[in-house]
C-alpha cells in the first residue's frame, strides 16, 4: 500500500473508480443495514436500545470531531508533492488523533443523562475516540486519487465489522461482548491508519517538512467546511435525538429504524463525492469553471440514475420492507422512512462538492447554523403536531432551503444561470421514470397483499416481484423518454449493456 503520488485520472478512470469504489460501498451500505436487523433478533429490546444508542453518539461525535481535516487532504494533497504532500497527511492525522481523545473525554462527560449503565459507558466511550480516528482511512487513497486501493481497504474493514460484531451476538446475545468487538475492530483500523501514515512520513520526508505554519494554512481551509459539514450531519440527525429526548426509549427503537435507510444516498454521493473532489480542486487551480461544472454534472446525472429509483421503491415498498427486516412490530416507521426518502431525493443533486473547491466554507458554515435552527424547530413542531413521523419534517424542509441557497451560490460564483447550472431537463426525466416505476411497484405489493392466497407468502417473494415490476417499470420509462443515450455517456458503454441501453 504504497502511497506514491499519481497523475490526475481521465473520464474513464474517473468513471471506473466511482464504480468500483461504489460498489465497495453499496455492499458496506448492506452490510451497515444488515447488522440492525440480525441483532434485533439476538439481542433483547434492552440491549438492542443500548446499540442502536451507541450508533448515534458515533455518528454525532464524527458530525463534530473531524471538522473537515479528512476532507483538506482532497485539497491539499493534490497540489502538492513529496514531504510537503507527506507532510499534510500527518498534520491531518495528528489532528485527527486530538479529535478523538476530545470525543472519548465528551462521551465519559455528557452522557450522564443517557439510559445507559456505567459499565457501558467507557466502553462506548473508547470506541468512539478509536473510531474517529479511523475515520482517516476511509478517504486516505481516495485523497492521493488511488481509487482502487481505496476500495480494497474498504471492503475488507466493511466484512471484518460485519463479521465480527454478527459473530460475537450470534455466539453470546449480550451486548457487552458485542461492545468488546467494537472496540477490537476500532483498535484494528485505527492501528492500521497509523501504521500508514507513520510510514509514509518516514518514507518521504513528513516530519520534518510539517511545521505550525503549515498545519494553519491547513485548519484556515478545513475549518468553515468542517463547522458547515458538523451543522450539516447534526441537522440529518437532530430529529434522533428530539425522539430521543421527546418519547420513550422504544418509541425511539422504533423510529430509529427508520434511520437505517438514510446512508443510502449518503453513501452513493459520497462515493462520488470522494473520487471527483480532487479533480475538482485541480481543475479550480487552473481556473476551468467548464470542466468544473461539465464533471459535477456528471457526477449528479450518475447519482440521481442510481438513487431516484432506489428512493422511489424504498417509498413504495416500506411497510413490507420493514416487516421483513426488522418484524412487524417496526411497521410504524413506514412514514418515517418515507419522509426520509423525500428529504434524499430533495438532497440528490448537489453542488456542495463545487462550492468546497470555491472555498465557501464561510457563506455554508453560516447557512447551515440558520438551517440547524430551522430544521429544530420544524421536527418539534411536527412532532407535536402530528406525532412519532412529523418529527422528520425538518430533514424535508431544511434540505430544500439548502438546496435553493446552494445553487444560487454556486450559479453566482461560475457565472452562469441556476437554469443552465445542472441539467435538470434530463433530472427531470429520470425522477418521472422513478416516480411511475414506483407507482407501478406500489399496486403490485398492494395487489400481492391482498389476492387470497398470495397474502400468507413470504415478504421476501413479495419484495421480489415488486421489484422486479419496479426495474421493468423504470427500464421501460428511461426508454421511452430517450434517455439512452445519457445512460450509455455516464455510465459507460459496458455498464450500459449490462443495463439493457
């Protein structure tokens, strides 16, 4: 895993990372959603609170803590060479290392109110600062634009973490050795990013070329985007603990469920995200807004084929979904999970990648701070008004005012119309596509739940031939609006025939 420097990768490079990096991740998504669902049947409901609880803290403490020093080296990296490139790396992960120290003392300290036991405390607490540090390595290579390198150590840490924590509750249904394993897993790739980066600064040069000039440059540039990413995270999680907070623990079991379908999209736009951001910044050091704009569109056209229909059949199919993953008593999330859905496809195309390589950290930390406020005050509203599902409101409207600022931004600084930023013409198509190859999947799963006889087979046949409806349904309508050929552009030749276009 040497981490040499590399030339920028062309569009067909660009292209066959994001789908072998996307890949890796789809089957982490799997694999994340999976866990839940396997132990919700190994674990009592007691225990099953205590992990699920465990997850948001996690979640929330990689909100705050990183403040974008990951996300730098997507900048700095590919401007740089030799120690100076070296040296940024372990500047990030020196910080990083703080970070974590700071999220394992806040966990000991704040969750005192928690429904949790003391002895699950520090442990939890441990796994935290392991993890946030470990959380370098997930963009590591995708930083120095090795891609593929990239994706094998994800899919190995992603089958490790299934197959430890799986491992452990099938053997012993408790959670405290279900904890246990996640700590050996976070000591596991929290070592193996150390080991890296120790080596390539060795290797080239990293300690001596790092200095507190440089590590300030790198905070001057990290810092806006990490407040506005920590707003931005805490904002998608704010209704988790408004639940937490408003309704009992199993009425929060329940909602929480729900959550499992949300770093769907988040994990397809990241892929992305990650592969093209250093492009990206290359491109904005040589001033070309086109090709910016041109990769970004891309980019979107790529994310927005894969996710409306996935969005789309997920809003269709949620109650039988969440019968058969997590047992009917977790039917009640269904419109939760929808609400999500509509929160994601509102989400799907965006332009926070380009206002990054602008340097916006400022105007979206600042944006972001008025839309957490908006976002708080929308989930308690709704939750008060309509309930357990009303509190996801806020996601829905948030992201659409984040959405309208952000492109208005984005047009102003390339100079161009919001009209003419995005293709949304061809977006249009798609969503129309996704739309009514939901509709069709809806009365089929309607239909198959209520034909005598079909009623009593299992979720899982009836999930399949909704889907197989679904993917008739969206092939036919991609189809028939032409879209083709856009298929055939963005997602490759080869992938296209595989795909039917």
């Amino acid at each position: 895993m040497a981490m040499a420097g590399s030339t920028s990768p062309g569009a067909q490079d660009v292209r066959k990372t994001i789908l072998s990096l996307g890949a890796v991740n789809a089957l982490d998504m799997v694999l994340q959603a999976a866990l839940p669902m396997l132990l919700v049947r190994l674990l009592g409901d007691e225990d099953f609170g205590v992990y699920r609880t465990l997850w948001l803290i996690v979640t929330t403490a990689l909100c705050l803590l990183p403040m974008a020093m990951p996300t730098s080296l997507f900048y700095f990296l590919p401007r740089s060479a030799g120690a100076e490139r070296s040296a940024y790396l372990l500047q990030a992960a020196l910080t990083m290392a703080g970070a974590a120290l700071l999220g394992g003392a806040a966990v000991l300290l704040t969750t005192g109110g928690l429904d949790l036991h003391d002895d699950h405390r520090l442990p939890i607490a441990a796994f935290v600062a392991l993890w946030t540090f470990a959380s370098l390595l997930d963009s590591l290579f995708n930083a120095m634009q090795r891609g593929p390198t990239q994706a094998r150590v994800n899919l190995v840490f992603a089958l490790l973490r299934f197959g430890a924590v799986a491992g452990v509750a099938a053997a012993t249904h408790a959670i405290e050795p279900v904890l246990i394993a996640h700590l050996a897993f976070g000591a596991a790739k929290a070592l193996t990013c150390a080991a890296l980066v120790v080596r390539n600064a060795r290797a080239n040069g990293g300690w001596r070329a790092a200095s507190i000039a440089r590590w300030r440059e790198q905070c001057r540039y990290a810092l806006p985007f990490g407040g506005s990413a920590a707003l931005y995270l805490l904002r998608a999680r704010i209704d988790q603990w408004l639940v937490a907070s408003m309704f009992s623990t199993a009425q929060f079991g329940l909602y929480s469920v729900a959550a499992v379908f949300s770093p769907v999209q988040g994990l397809v736009r990241s892929t992305v995200s990650n592969v093209v951001l250093p492009e990206l910044n290359r491109l904005q050091a040589h001033d070309d807004v086109e090709r910016m704009l041109a990769l970004n569109r891309r980019g979107n056209l790529a994310v927005s084929l894969l996710m409306f229909p996935v969005l789309a059949y997920l809003f269709a199919a949620a109650t039988p979904l969440l019968t058969l993953l997590f047992t009917a008593d977790y039917r009640g999330a269904a419109p939760v999970v929808r609400w999500y859905c509509a929160a994601l496809m509102v989400e799907t195309i965006e332009v926070t990648t380009l206002l990054y390589a602008f340097r916006q950290g400022r105007f979206l930390i600042a944006w972001d701070g008025v839309l957490l406020v908006v976002s708080v005050a929308v989930c308690a509203a709704g939750a008060r008004m309509f309930g357990l599902s009303g509190a996801a409101l806020g996601g829905l409207v948030g992201g659409a005012i984040a959405q309208a600022v952000s492109l208005a931004r984005c047009a102003k600084l390339a100079r161009v119309p919001v009209a003419a930023l995005q293709p949304w013409g061809l977006f249009g198509r798609v969503l129309l596509a996704a739309v009514g190859a939901g509709l069709v999947a809806y009365g089929v799963l309607a239909v198959m739940a209520n034909v005598s006889g079909v009623s009593g087979a299992p979720g899982m046949l009836t999930l399949a031939v909704g889907a197989l409806a679904f993917c008739a349904a969206y092939w036919l309508g991609l189809r028939l609006l032409r879209m083709a050929p856009v298929v055939r552009d963005v997602m490759g030749i080869r992938m296209a025939r595989l795909m039917g276009f």
